[in-house]
C-alpha cells in the first residue's frame, strides 16, 4: 500500500494485480484492504453491472472513503480480513471469484504522525491498524516480558542486535521512564545499536524494530495465515488469490502457502500411499510480480513489493464438495 510523498496514496501494483484477479466480470470479490480505495476503484472499473465487490478494512480512517463511494455494487466492511468466511456469510455469500490482499501499512498511516508507525516525526507510540482496539505499542513495549520483546525484535525485525534493543526497553521501564513516544523509540534502538554497524545510511536504524513492534502489536502474520486458509474454502474453481507483499516474513508466508496447497505430493511423499490417495493440487501457483523500474521511481515506497497470484483448482476441500 505504500507512496512516495506524505499524504500521498499510490496504488501499488495496480493495474497488474486487478488484471490478474478479475476473470470473470459479473463475478463477485473481495478487496481484503480497502486502504483509501485505489484497488477497488479499479476492480470495480472492471465488473460489469452484475458484478459485486465487498470490501474489509479495520482501520476507521479507511470507512469515510469507502462511504463516498457510491456503487450498488459494492458493500464495505470494517473489520479485519481475518474474519472474512463469518462477514460474507453475514451478507448470504459462500464463494468468491477472487480475493485481493495488499498487506502492510498504508501511507496515509504512515504519514500521520499522530499514528505512530514512524520515527520521522515525534508523536505518541499507537501503531495501532484499528485504533479503537487492542493495545498500542507503548503499551505492549511497556508490559512484554524480556524474552518476548526479543522475539518479536528477532523473529519479525529480523533484527541482528534485538537482544541488545530488548534489554534497552526493559531497563528503560525499570527506571520508571516506560517508551512512550516515536521519537523515545527511535532514540533507544539507535543508542543499543553499535555505531560501526549503522552503514546503511538509507534505512534508519530503528526502522527493523519499528516493523517488528508493529507487525506484533497488529498481529499481521496470525491474521495473514487465517484469511488464507479462508480463502481455500470461498474461492470457486478458477477464483484467484492476489496477495502483495511488502516485507520477507509476509512474502515468505504466502509462497509457502502456495506451495504446500499446489504441491501437496511433496509432503505426502514419505507416506505409504498408492498414487490415487495421494492428495491433489488445490492451488496453481499463476504469477510472481515486481515492481517494475517506473513505478519504483515515481514510487520509492513499493520498490519491495511482491505480487503472488494463485488460481483455486477444482479439487474437493475440507469439509466435502467441489469447488
């Protein structure tokens, strides 16, 4: 979901990823991250009077803009994508002919300070997606015991001296000085990181801790792997899943989702199986995308991204039927 300038909202693969996930045009969708709108303008630019998006978002900046979208066609929801068999079936769905999920933060989240998902600007430390739920970062940086704070710093910062940034945060708290802010945050992690080691000039060094406390504080990678698992059971034969991914952890999860449910032999190889009780591909793997040279120029923030698109193949789910 990122752009290149404050206040900015650029699309990220746009076109490539409506093109992929729209075969059938009376179908009916799911935007699972509404944002500020640009993927369902265009999805909906795309469906024919029959058919039908609905889409989910949990943050309550995201609900004004979807209201000013006017279309019979589409329904928006503001709830996390994790809860999509339940909303649909609200709404008398059981199948889908596609699914898009454009993870990560927005750029408006991230340009309003007030947020708190960045360290270019001191404000209070949220980092919440819904920010009427749920504790904020502050919160969770000033409870978390030593051995979890390391491992999310480790597991979802990837960063190298986690331990060193966790024992900064406890100490801190022990002295009565709890994190509160943005700019405190930013300030610990570059203190409890050697000096020698900050060669990359580009990247703050806070900017893997900042990552890690937000995917934590969110729950991106649990929400993640139950929408996909959802999806298995919703999308029709032929339906697509088009997930864009900004970091390794989430494009990691995807394409070994993808993988086990196109190639569920390999897991099955060591059992004594004939052939035809093997289990069968309920997944094709259809594309891998990048950000192309122009679009990472005009837009520096989605020069990670990662498109994976996946097609739902006729083989029966848990549960009995067809797809």
């Amino acid at each position: 979901m990122p752009s290149s300038a404050p206040s900015a909202h650029l699309t990220v693969l746009a076109a490539p990823a409506v093109e992929h996930l729209v075969t059938d045009r009376a179908g009916t969708y799911v935007d699972g991250t509404f944002g500020r709108g640009g993927h369902s303008r265009l999805i909906l630019q795309r469906l024919s009077a029959g058919g039908r998006l609905i889409a989910f978002d949990r943050d309550p900046q995201a609900a004004p803009v979807a209201a000013a979208l006017a279309d019979p066609r589409f329904h928006f929801v503001r709830t996390p994508f994790s809860r999509l068999s339940a909303t649909l079936a609200s709404l008398g769905l059981s199948r889908l002919h596609g699914l898009l999920l454009d993870l990560g933060v927005s750029s408006p989240q991230i340009d309003e300070a007030a947020r708190g998902f960045s360290w270019r600007a001191d404000a209070p430390l949220d980092m919440r997606m819904d920010s009427t739920a749920g504790l904020t970062a502050a919160q969770w940086l000033a409870s978390a015991p030593y051995e979890e704070l390391l491992r999310v710093i480790r597991d979802y910062g990837e960063e190298r001296f986690a331990a060193s940034i966790a024992k900064a945060v406890v100490a801190r708290r022990e002295a009565g000085r709890p994190v509160a802010t943005t700019g405190e945050l930013a300030a610990l992690v570059a203190g409890a990181i050697p000096g020698r080691d900050r060669r990359d000039a580009a990247q703050h060094p806070a900017t893997r801790t900042f990552q890690a406390v937000r995917i934590q504080v969110n729950q991106e990678l649990e929400e993640l792997a139950l929408v996909l698992e959802q999806a298995l059971s919703l999308l029709i034969a032929g339906g697509r899943l088009v997930v864009i991914s900004f970091h390794s952890l989430e494009d990691r999860l995807v394409k070994h989702f993808i993988d086990a449910h196109a190639h569920p032999q390999r897991a099955a190889a060591r059992l004594p199986l004939r052939e035809s009780e093997l289990p069968q591909p309920r997944l094709k793997a259809v594309a891998r995308v990048k950000v192309d040279a122009a679009e990472a120029a005009a837009n520096p923030r989605a020069r990670s991204a990662v498109m994976r698109v996946a097609e739902r193949t006729a083989v029966a789910w848990a549960g009995g039927g067809r797809a």
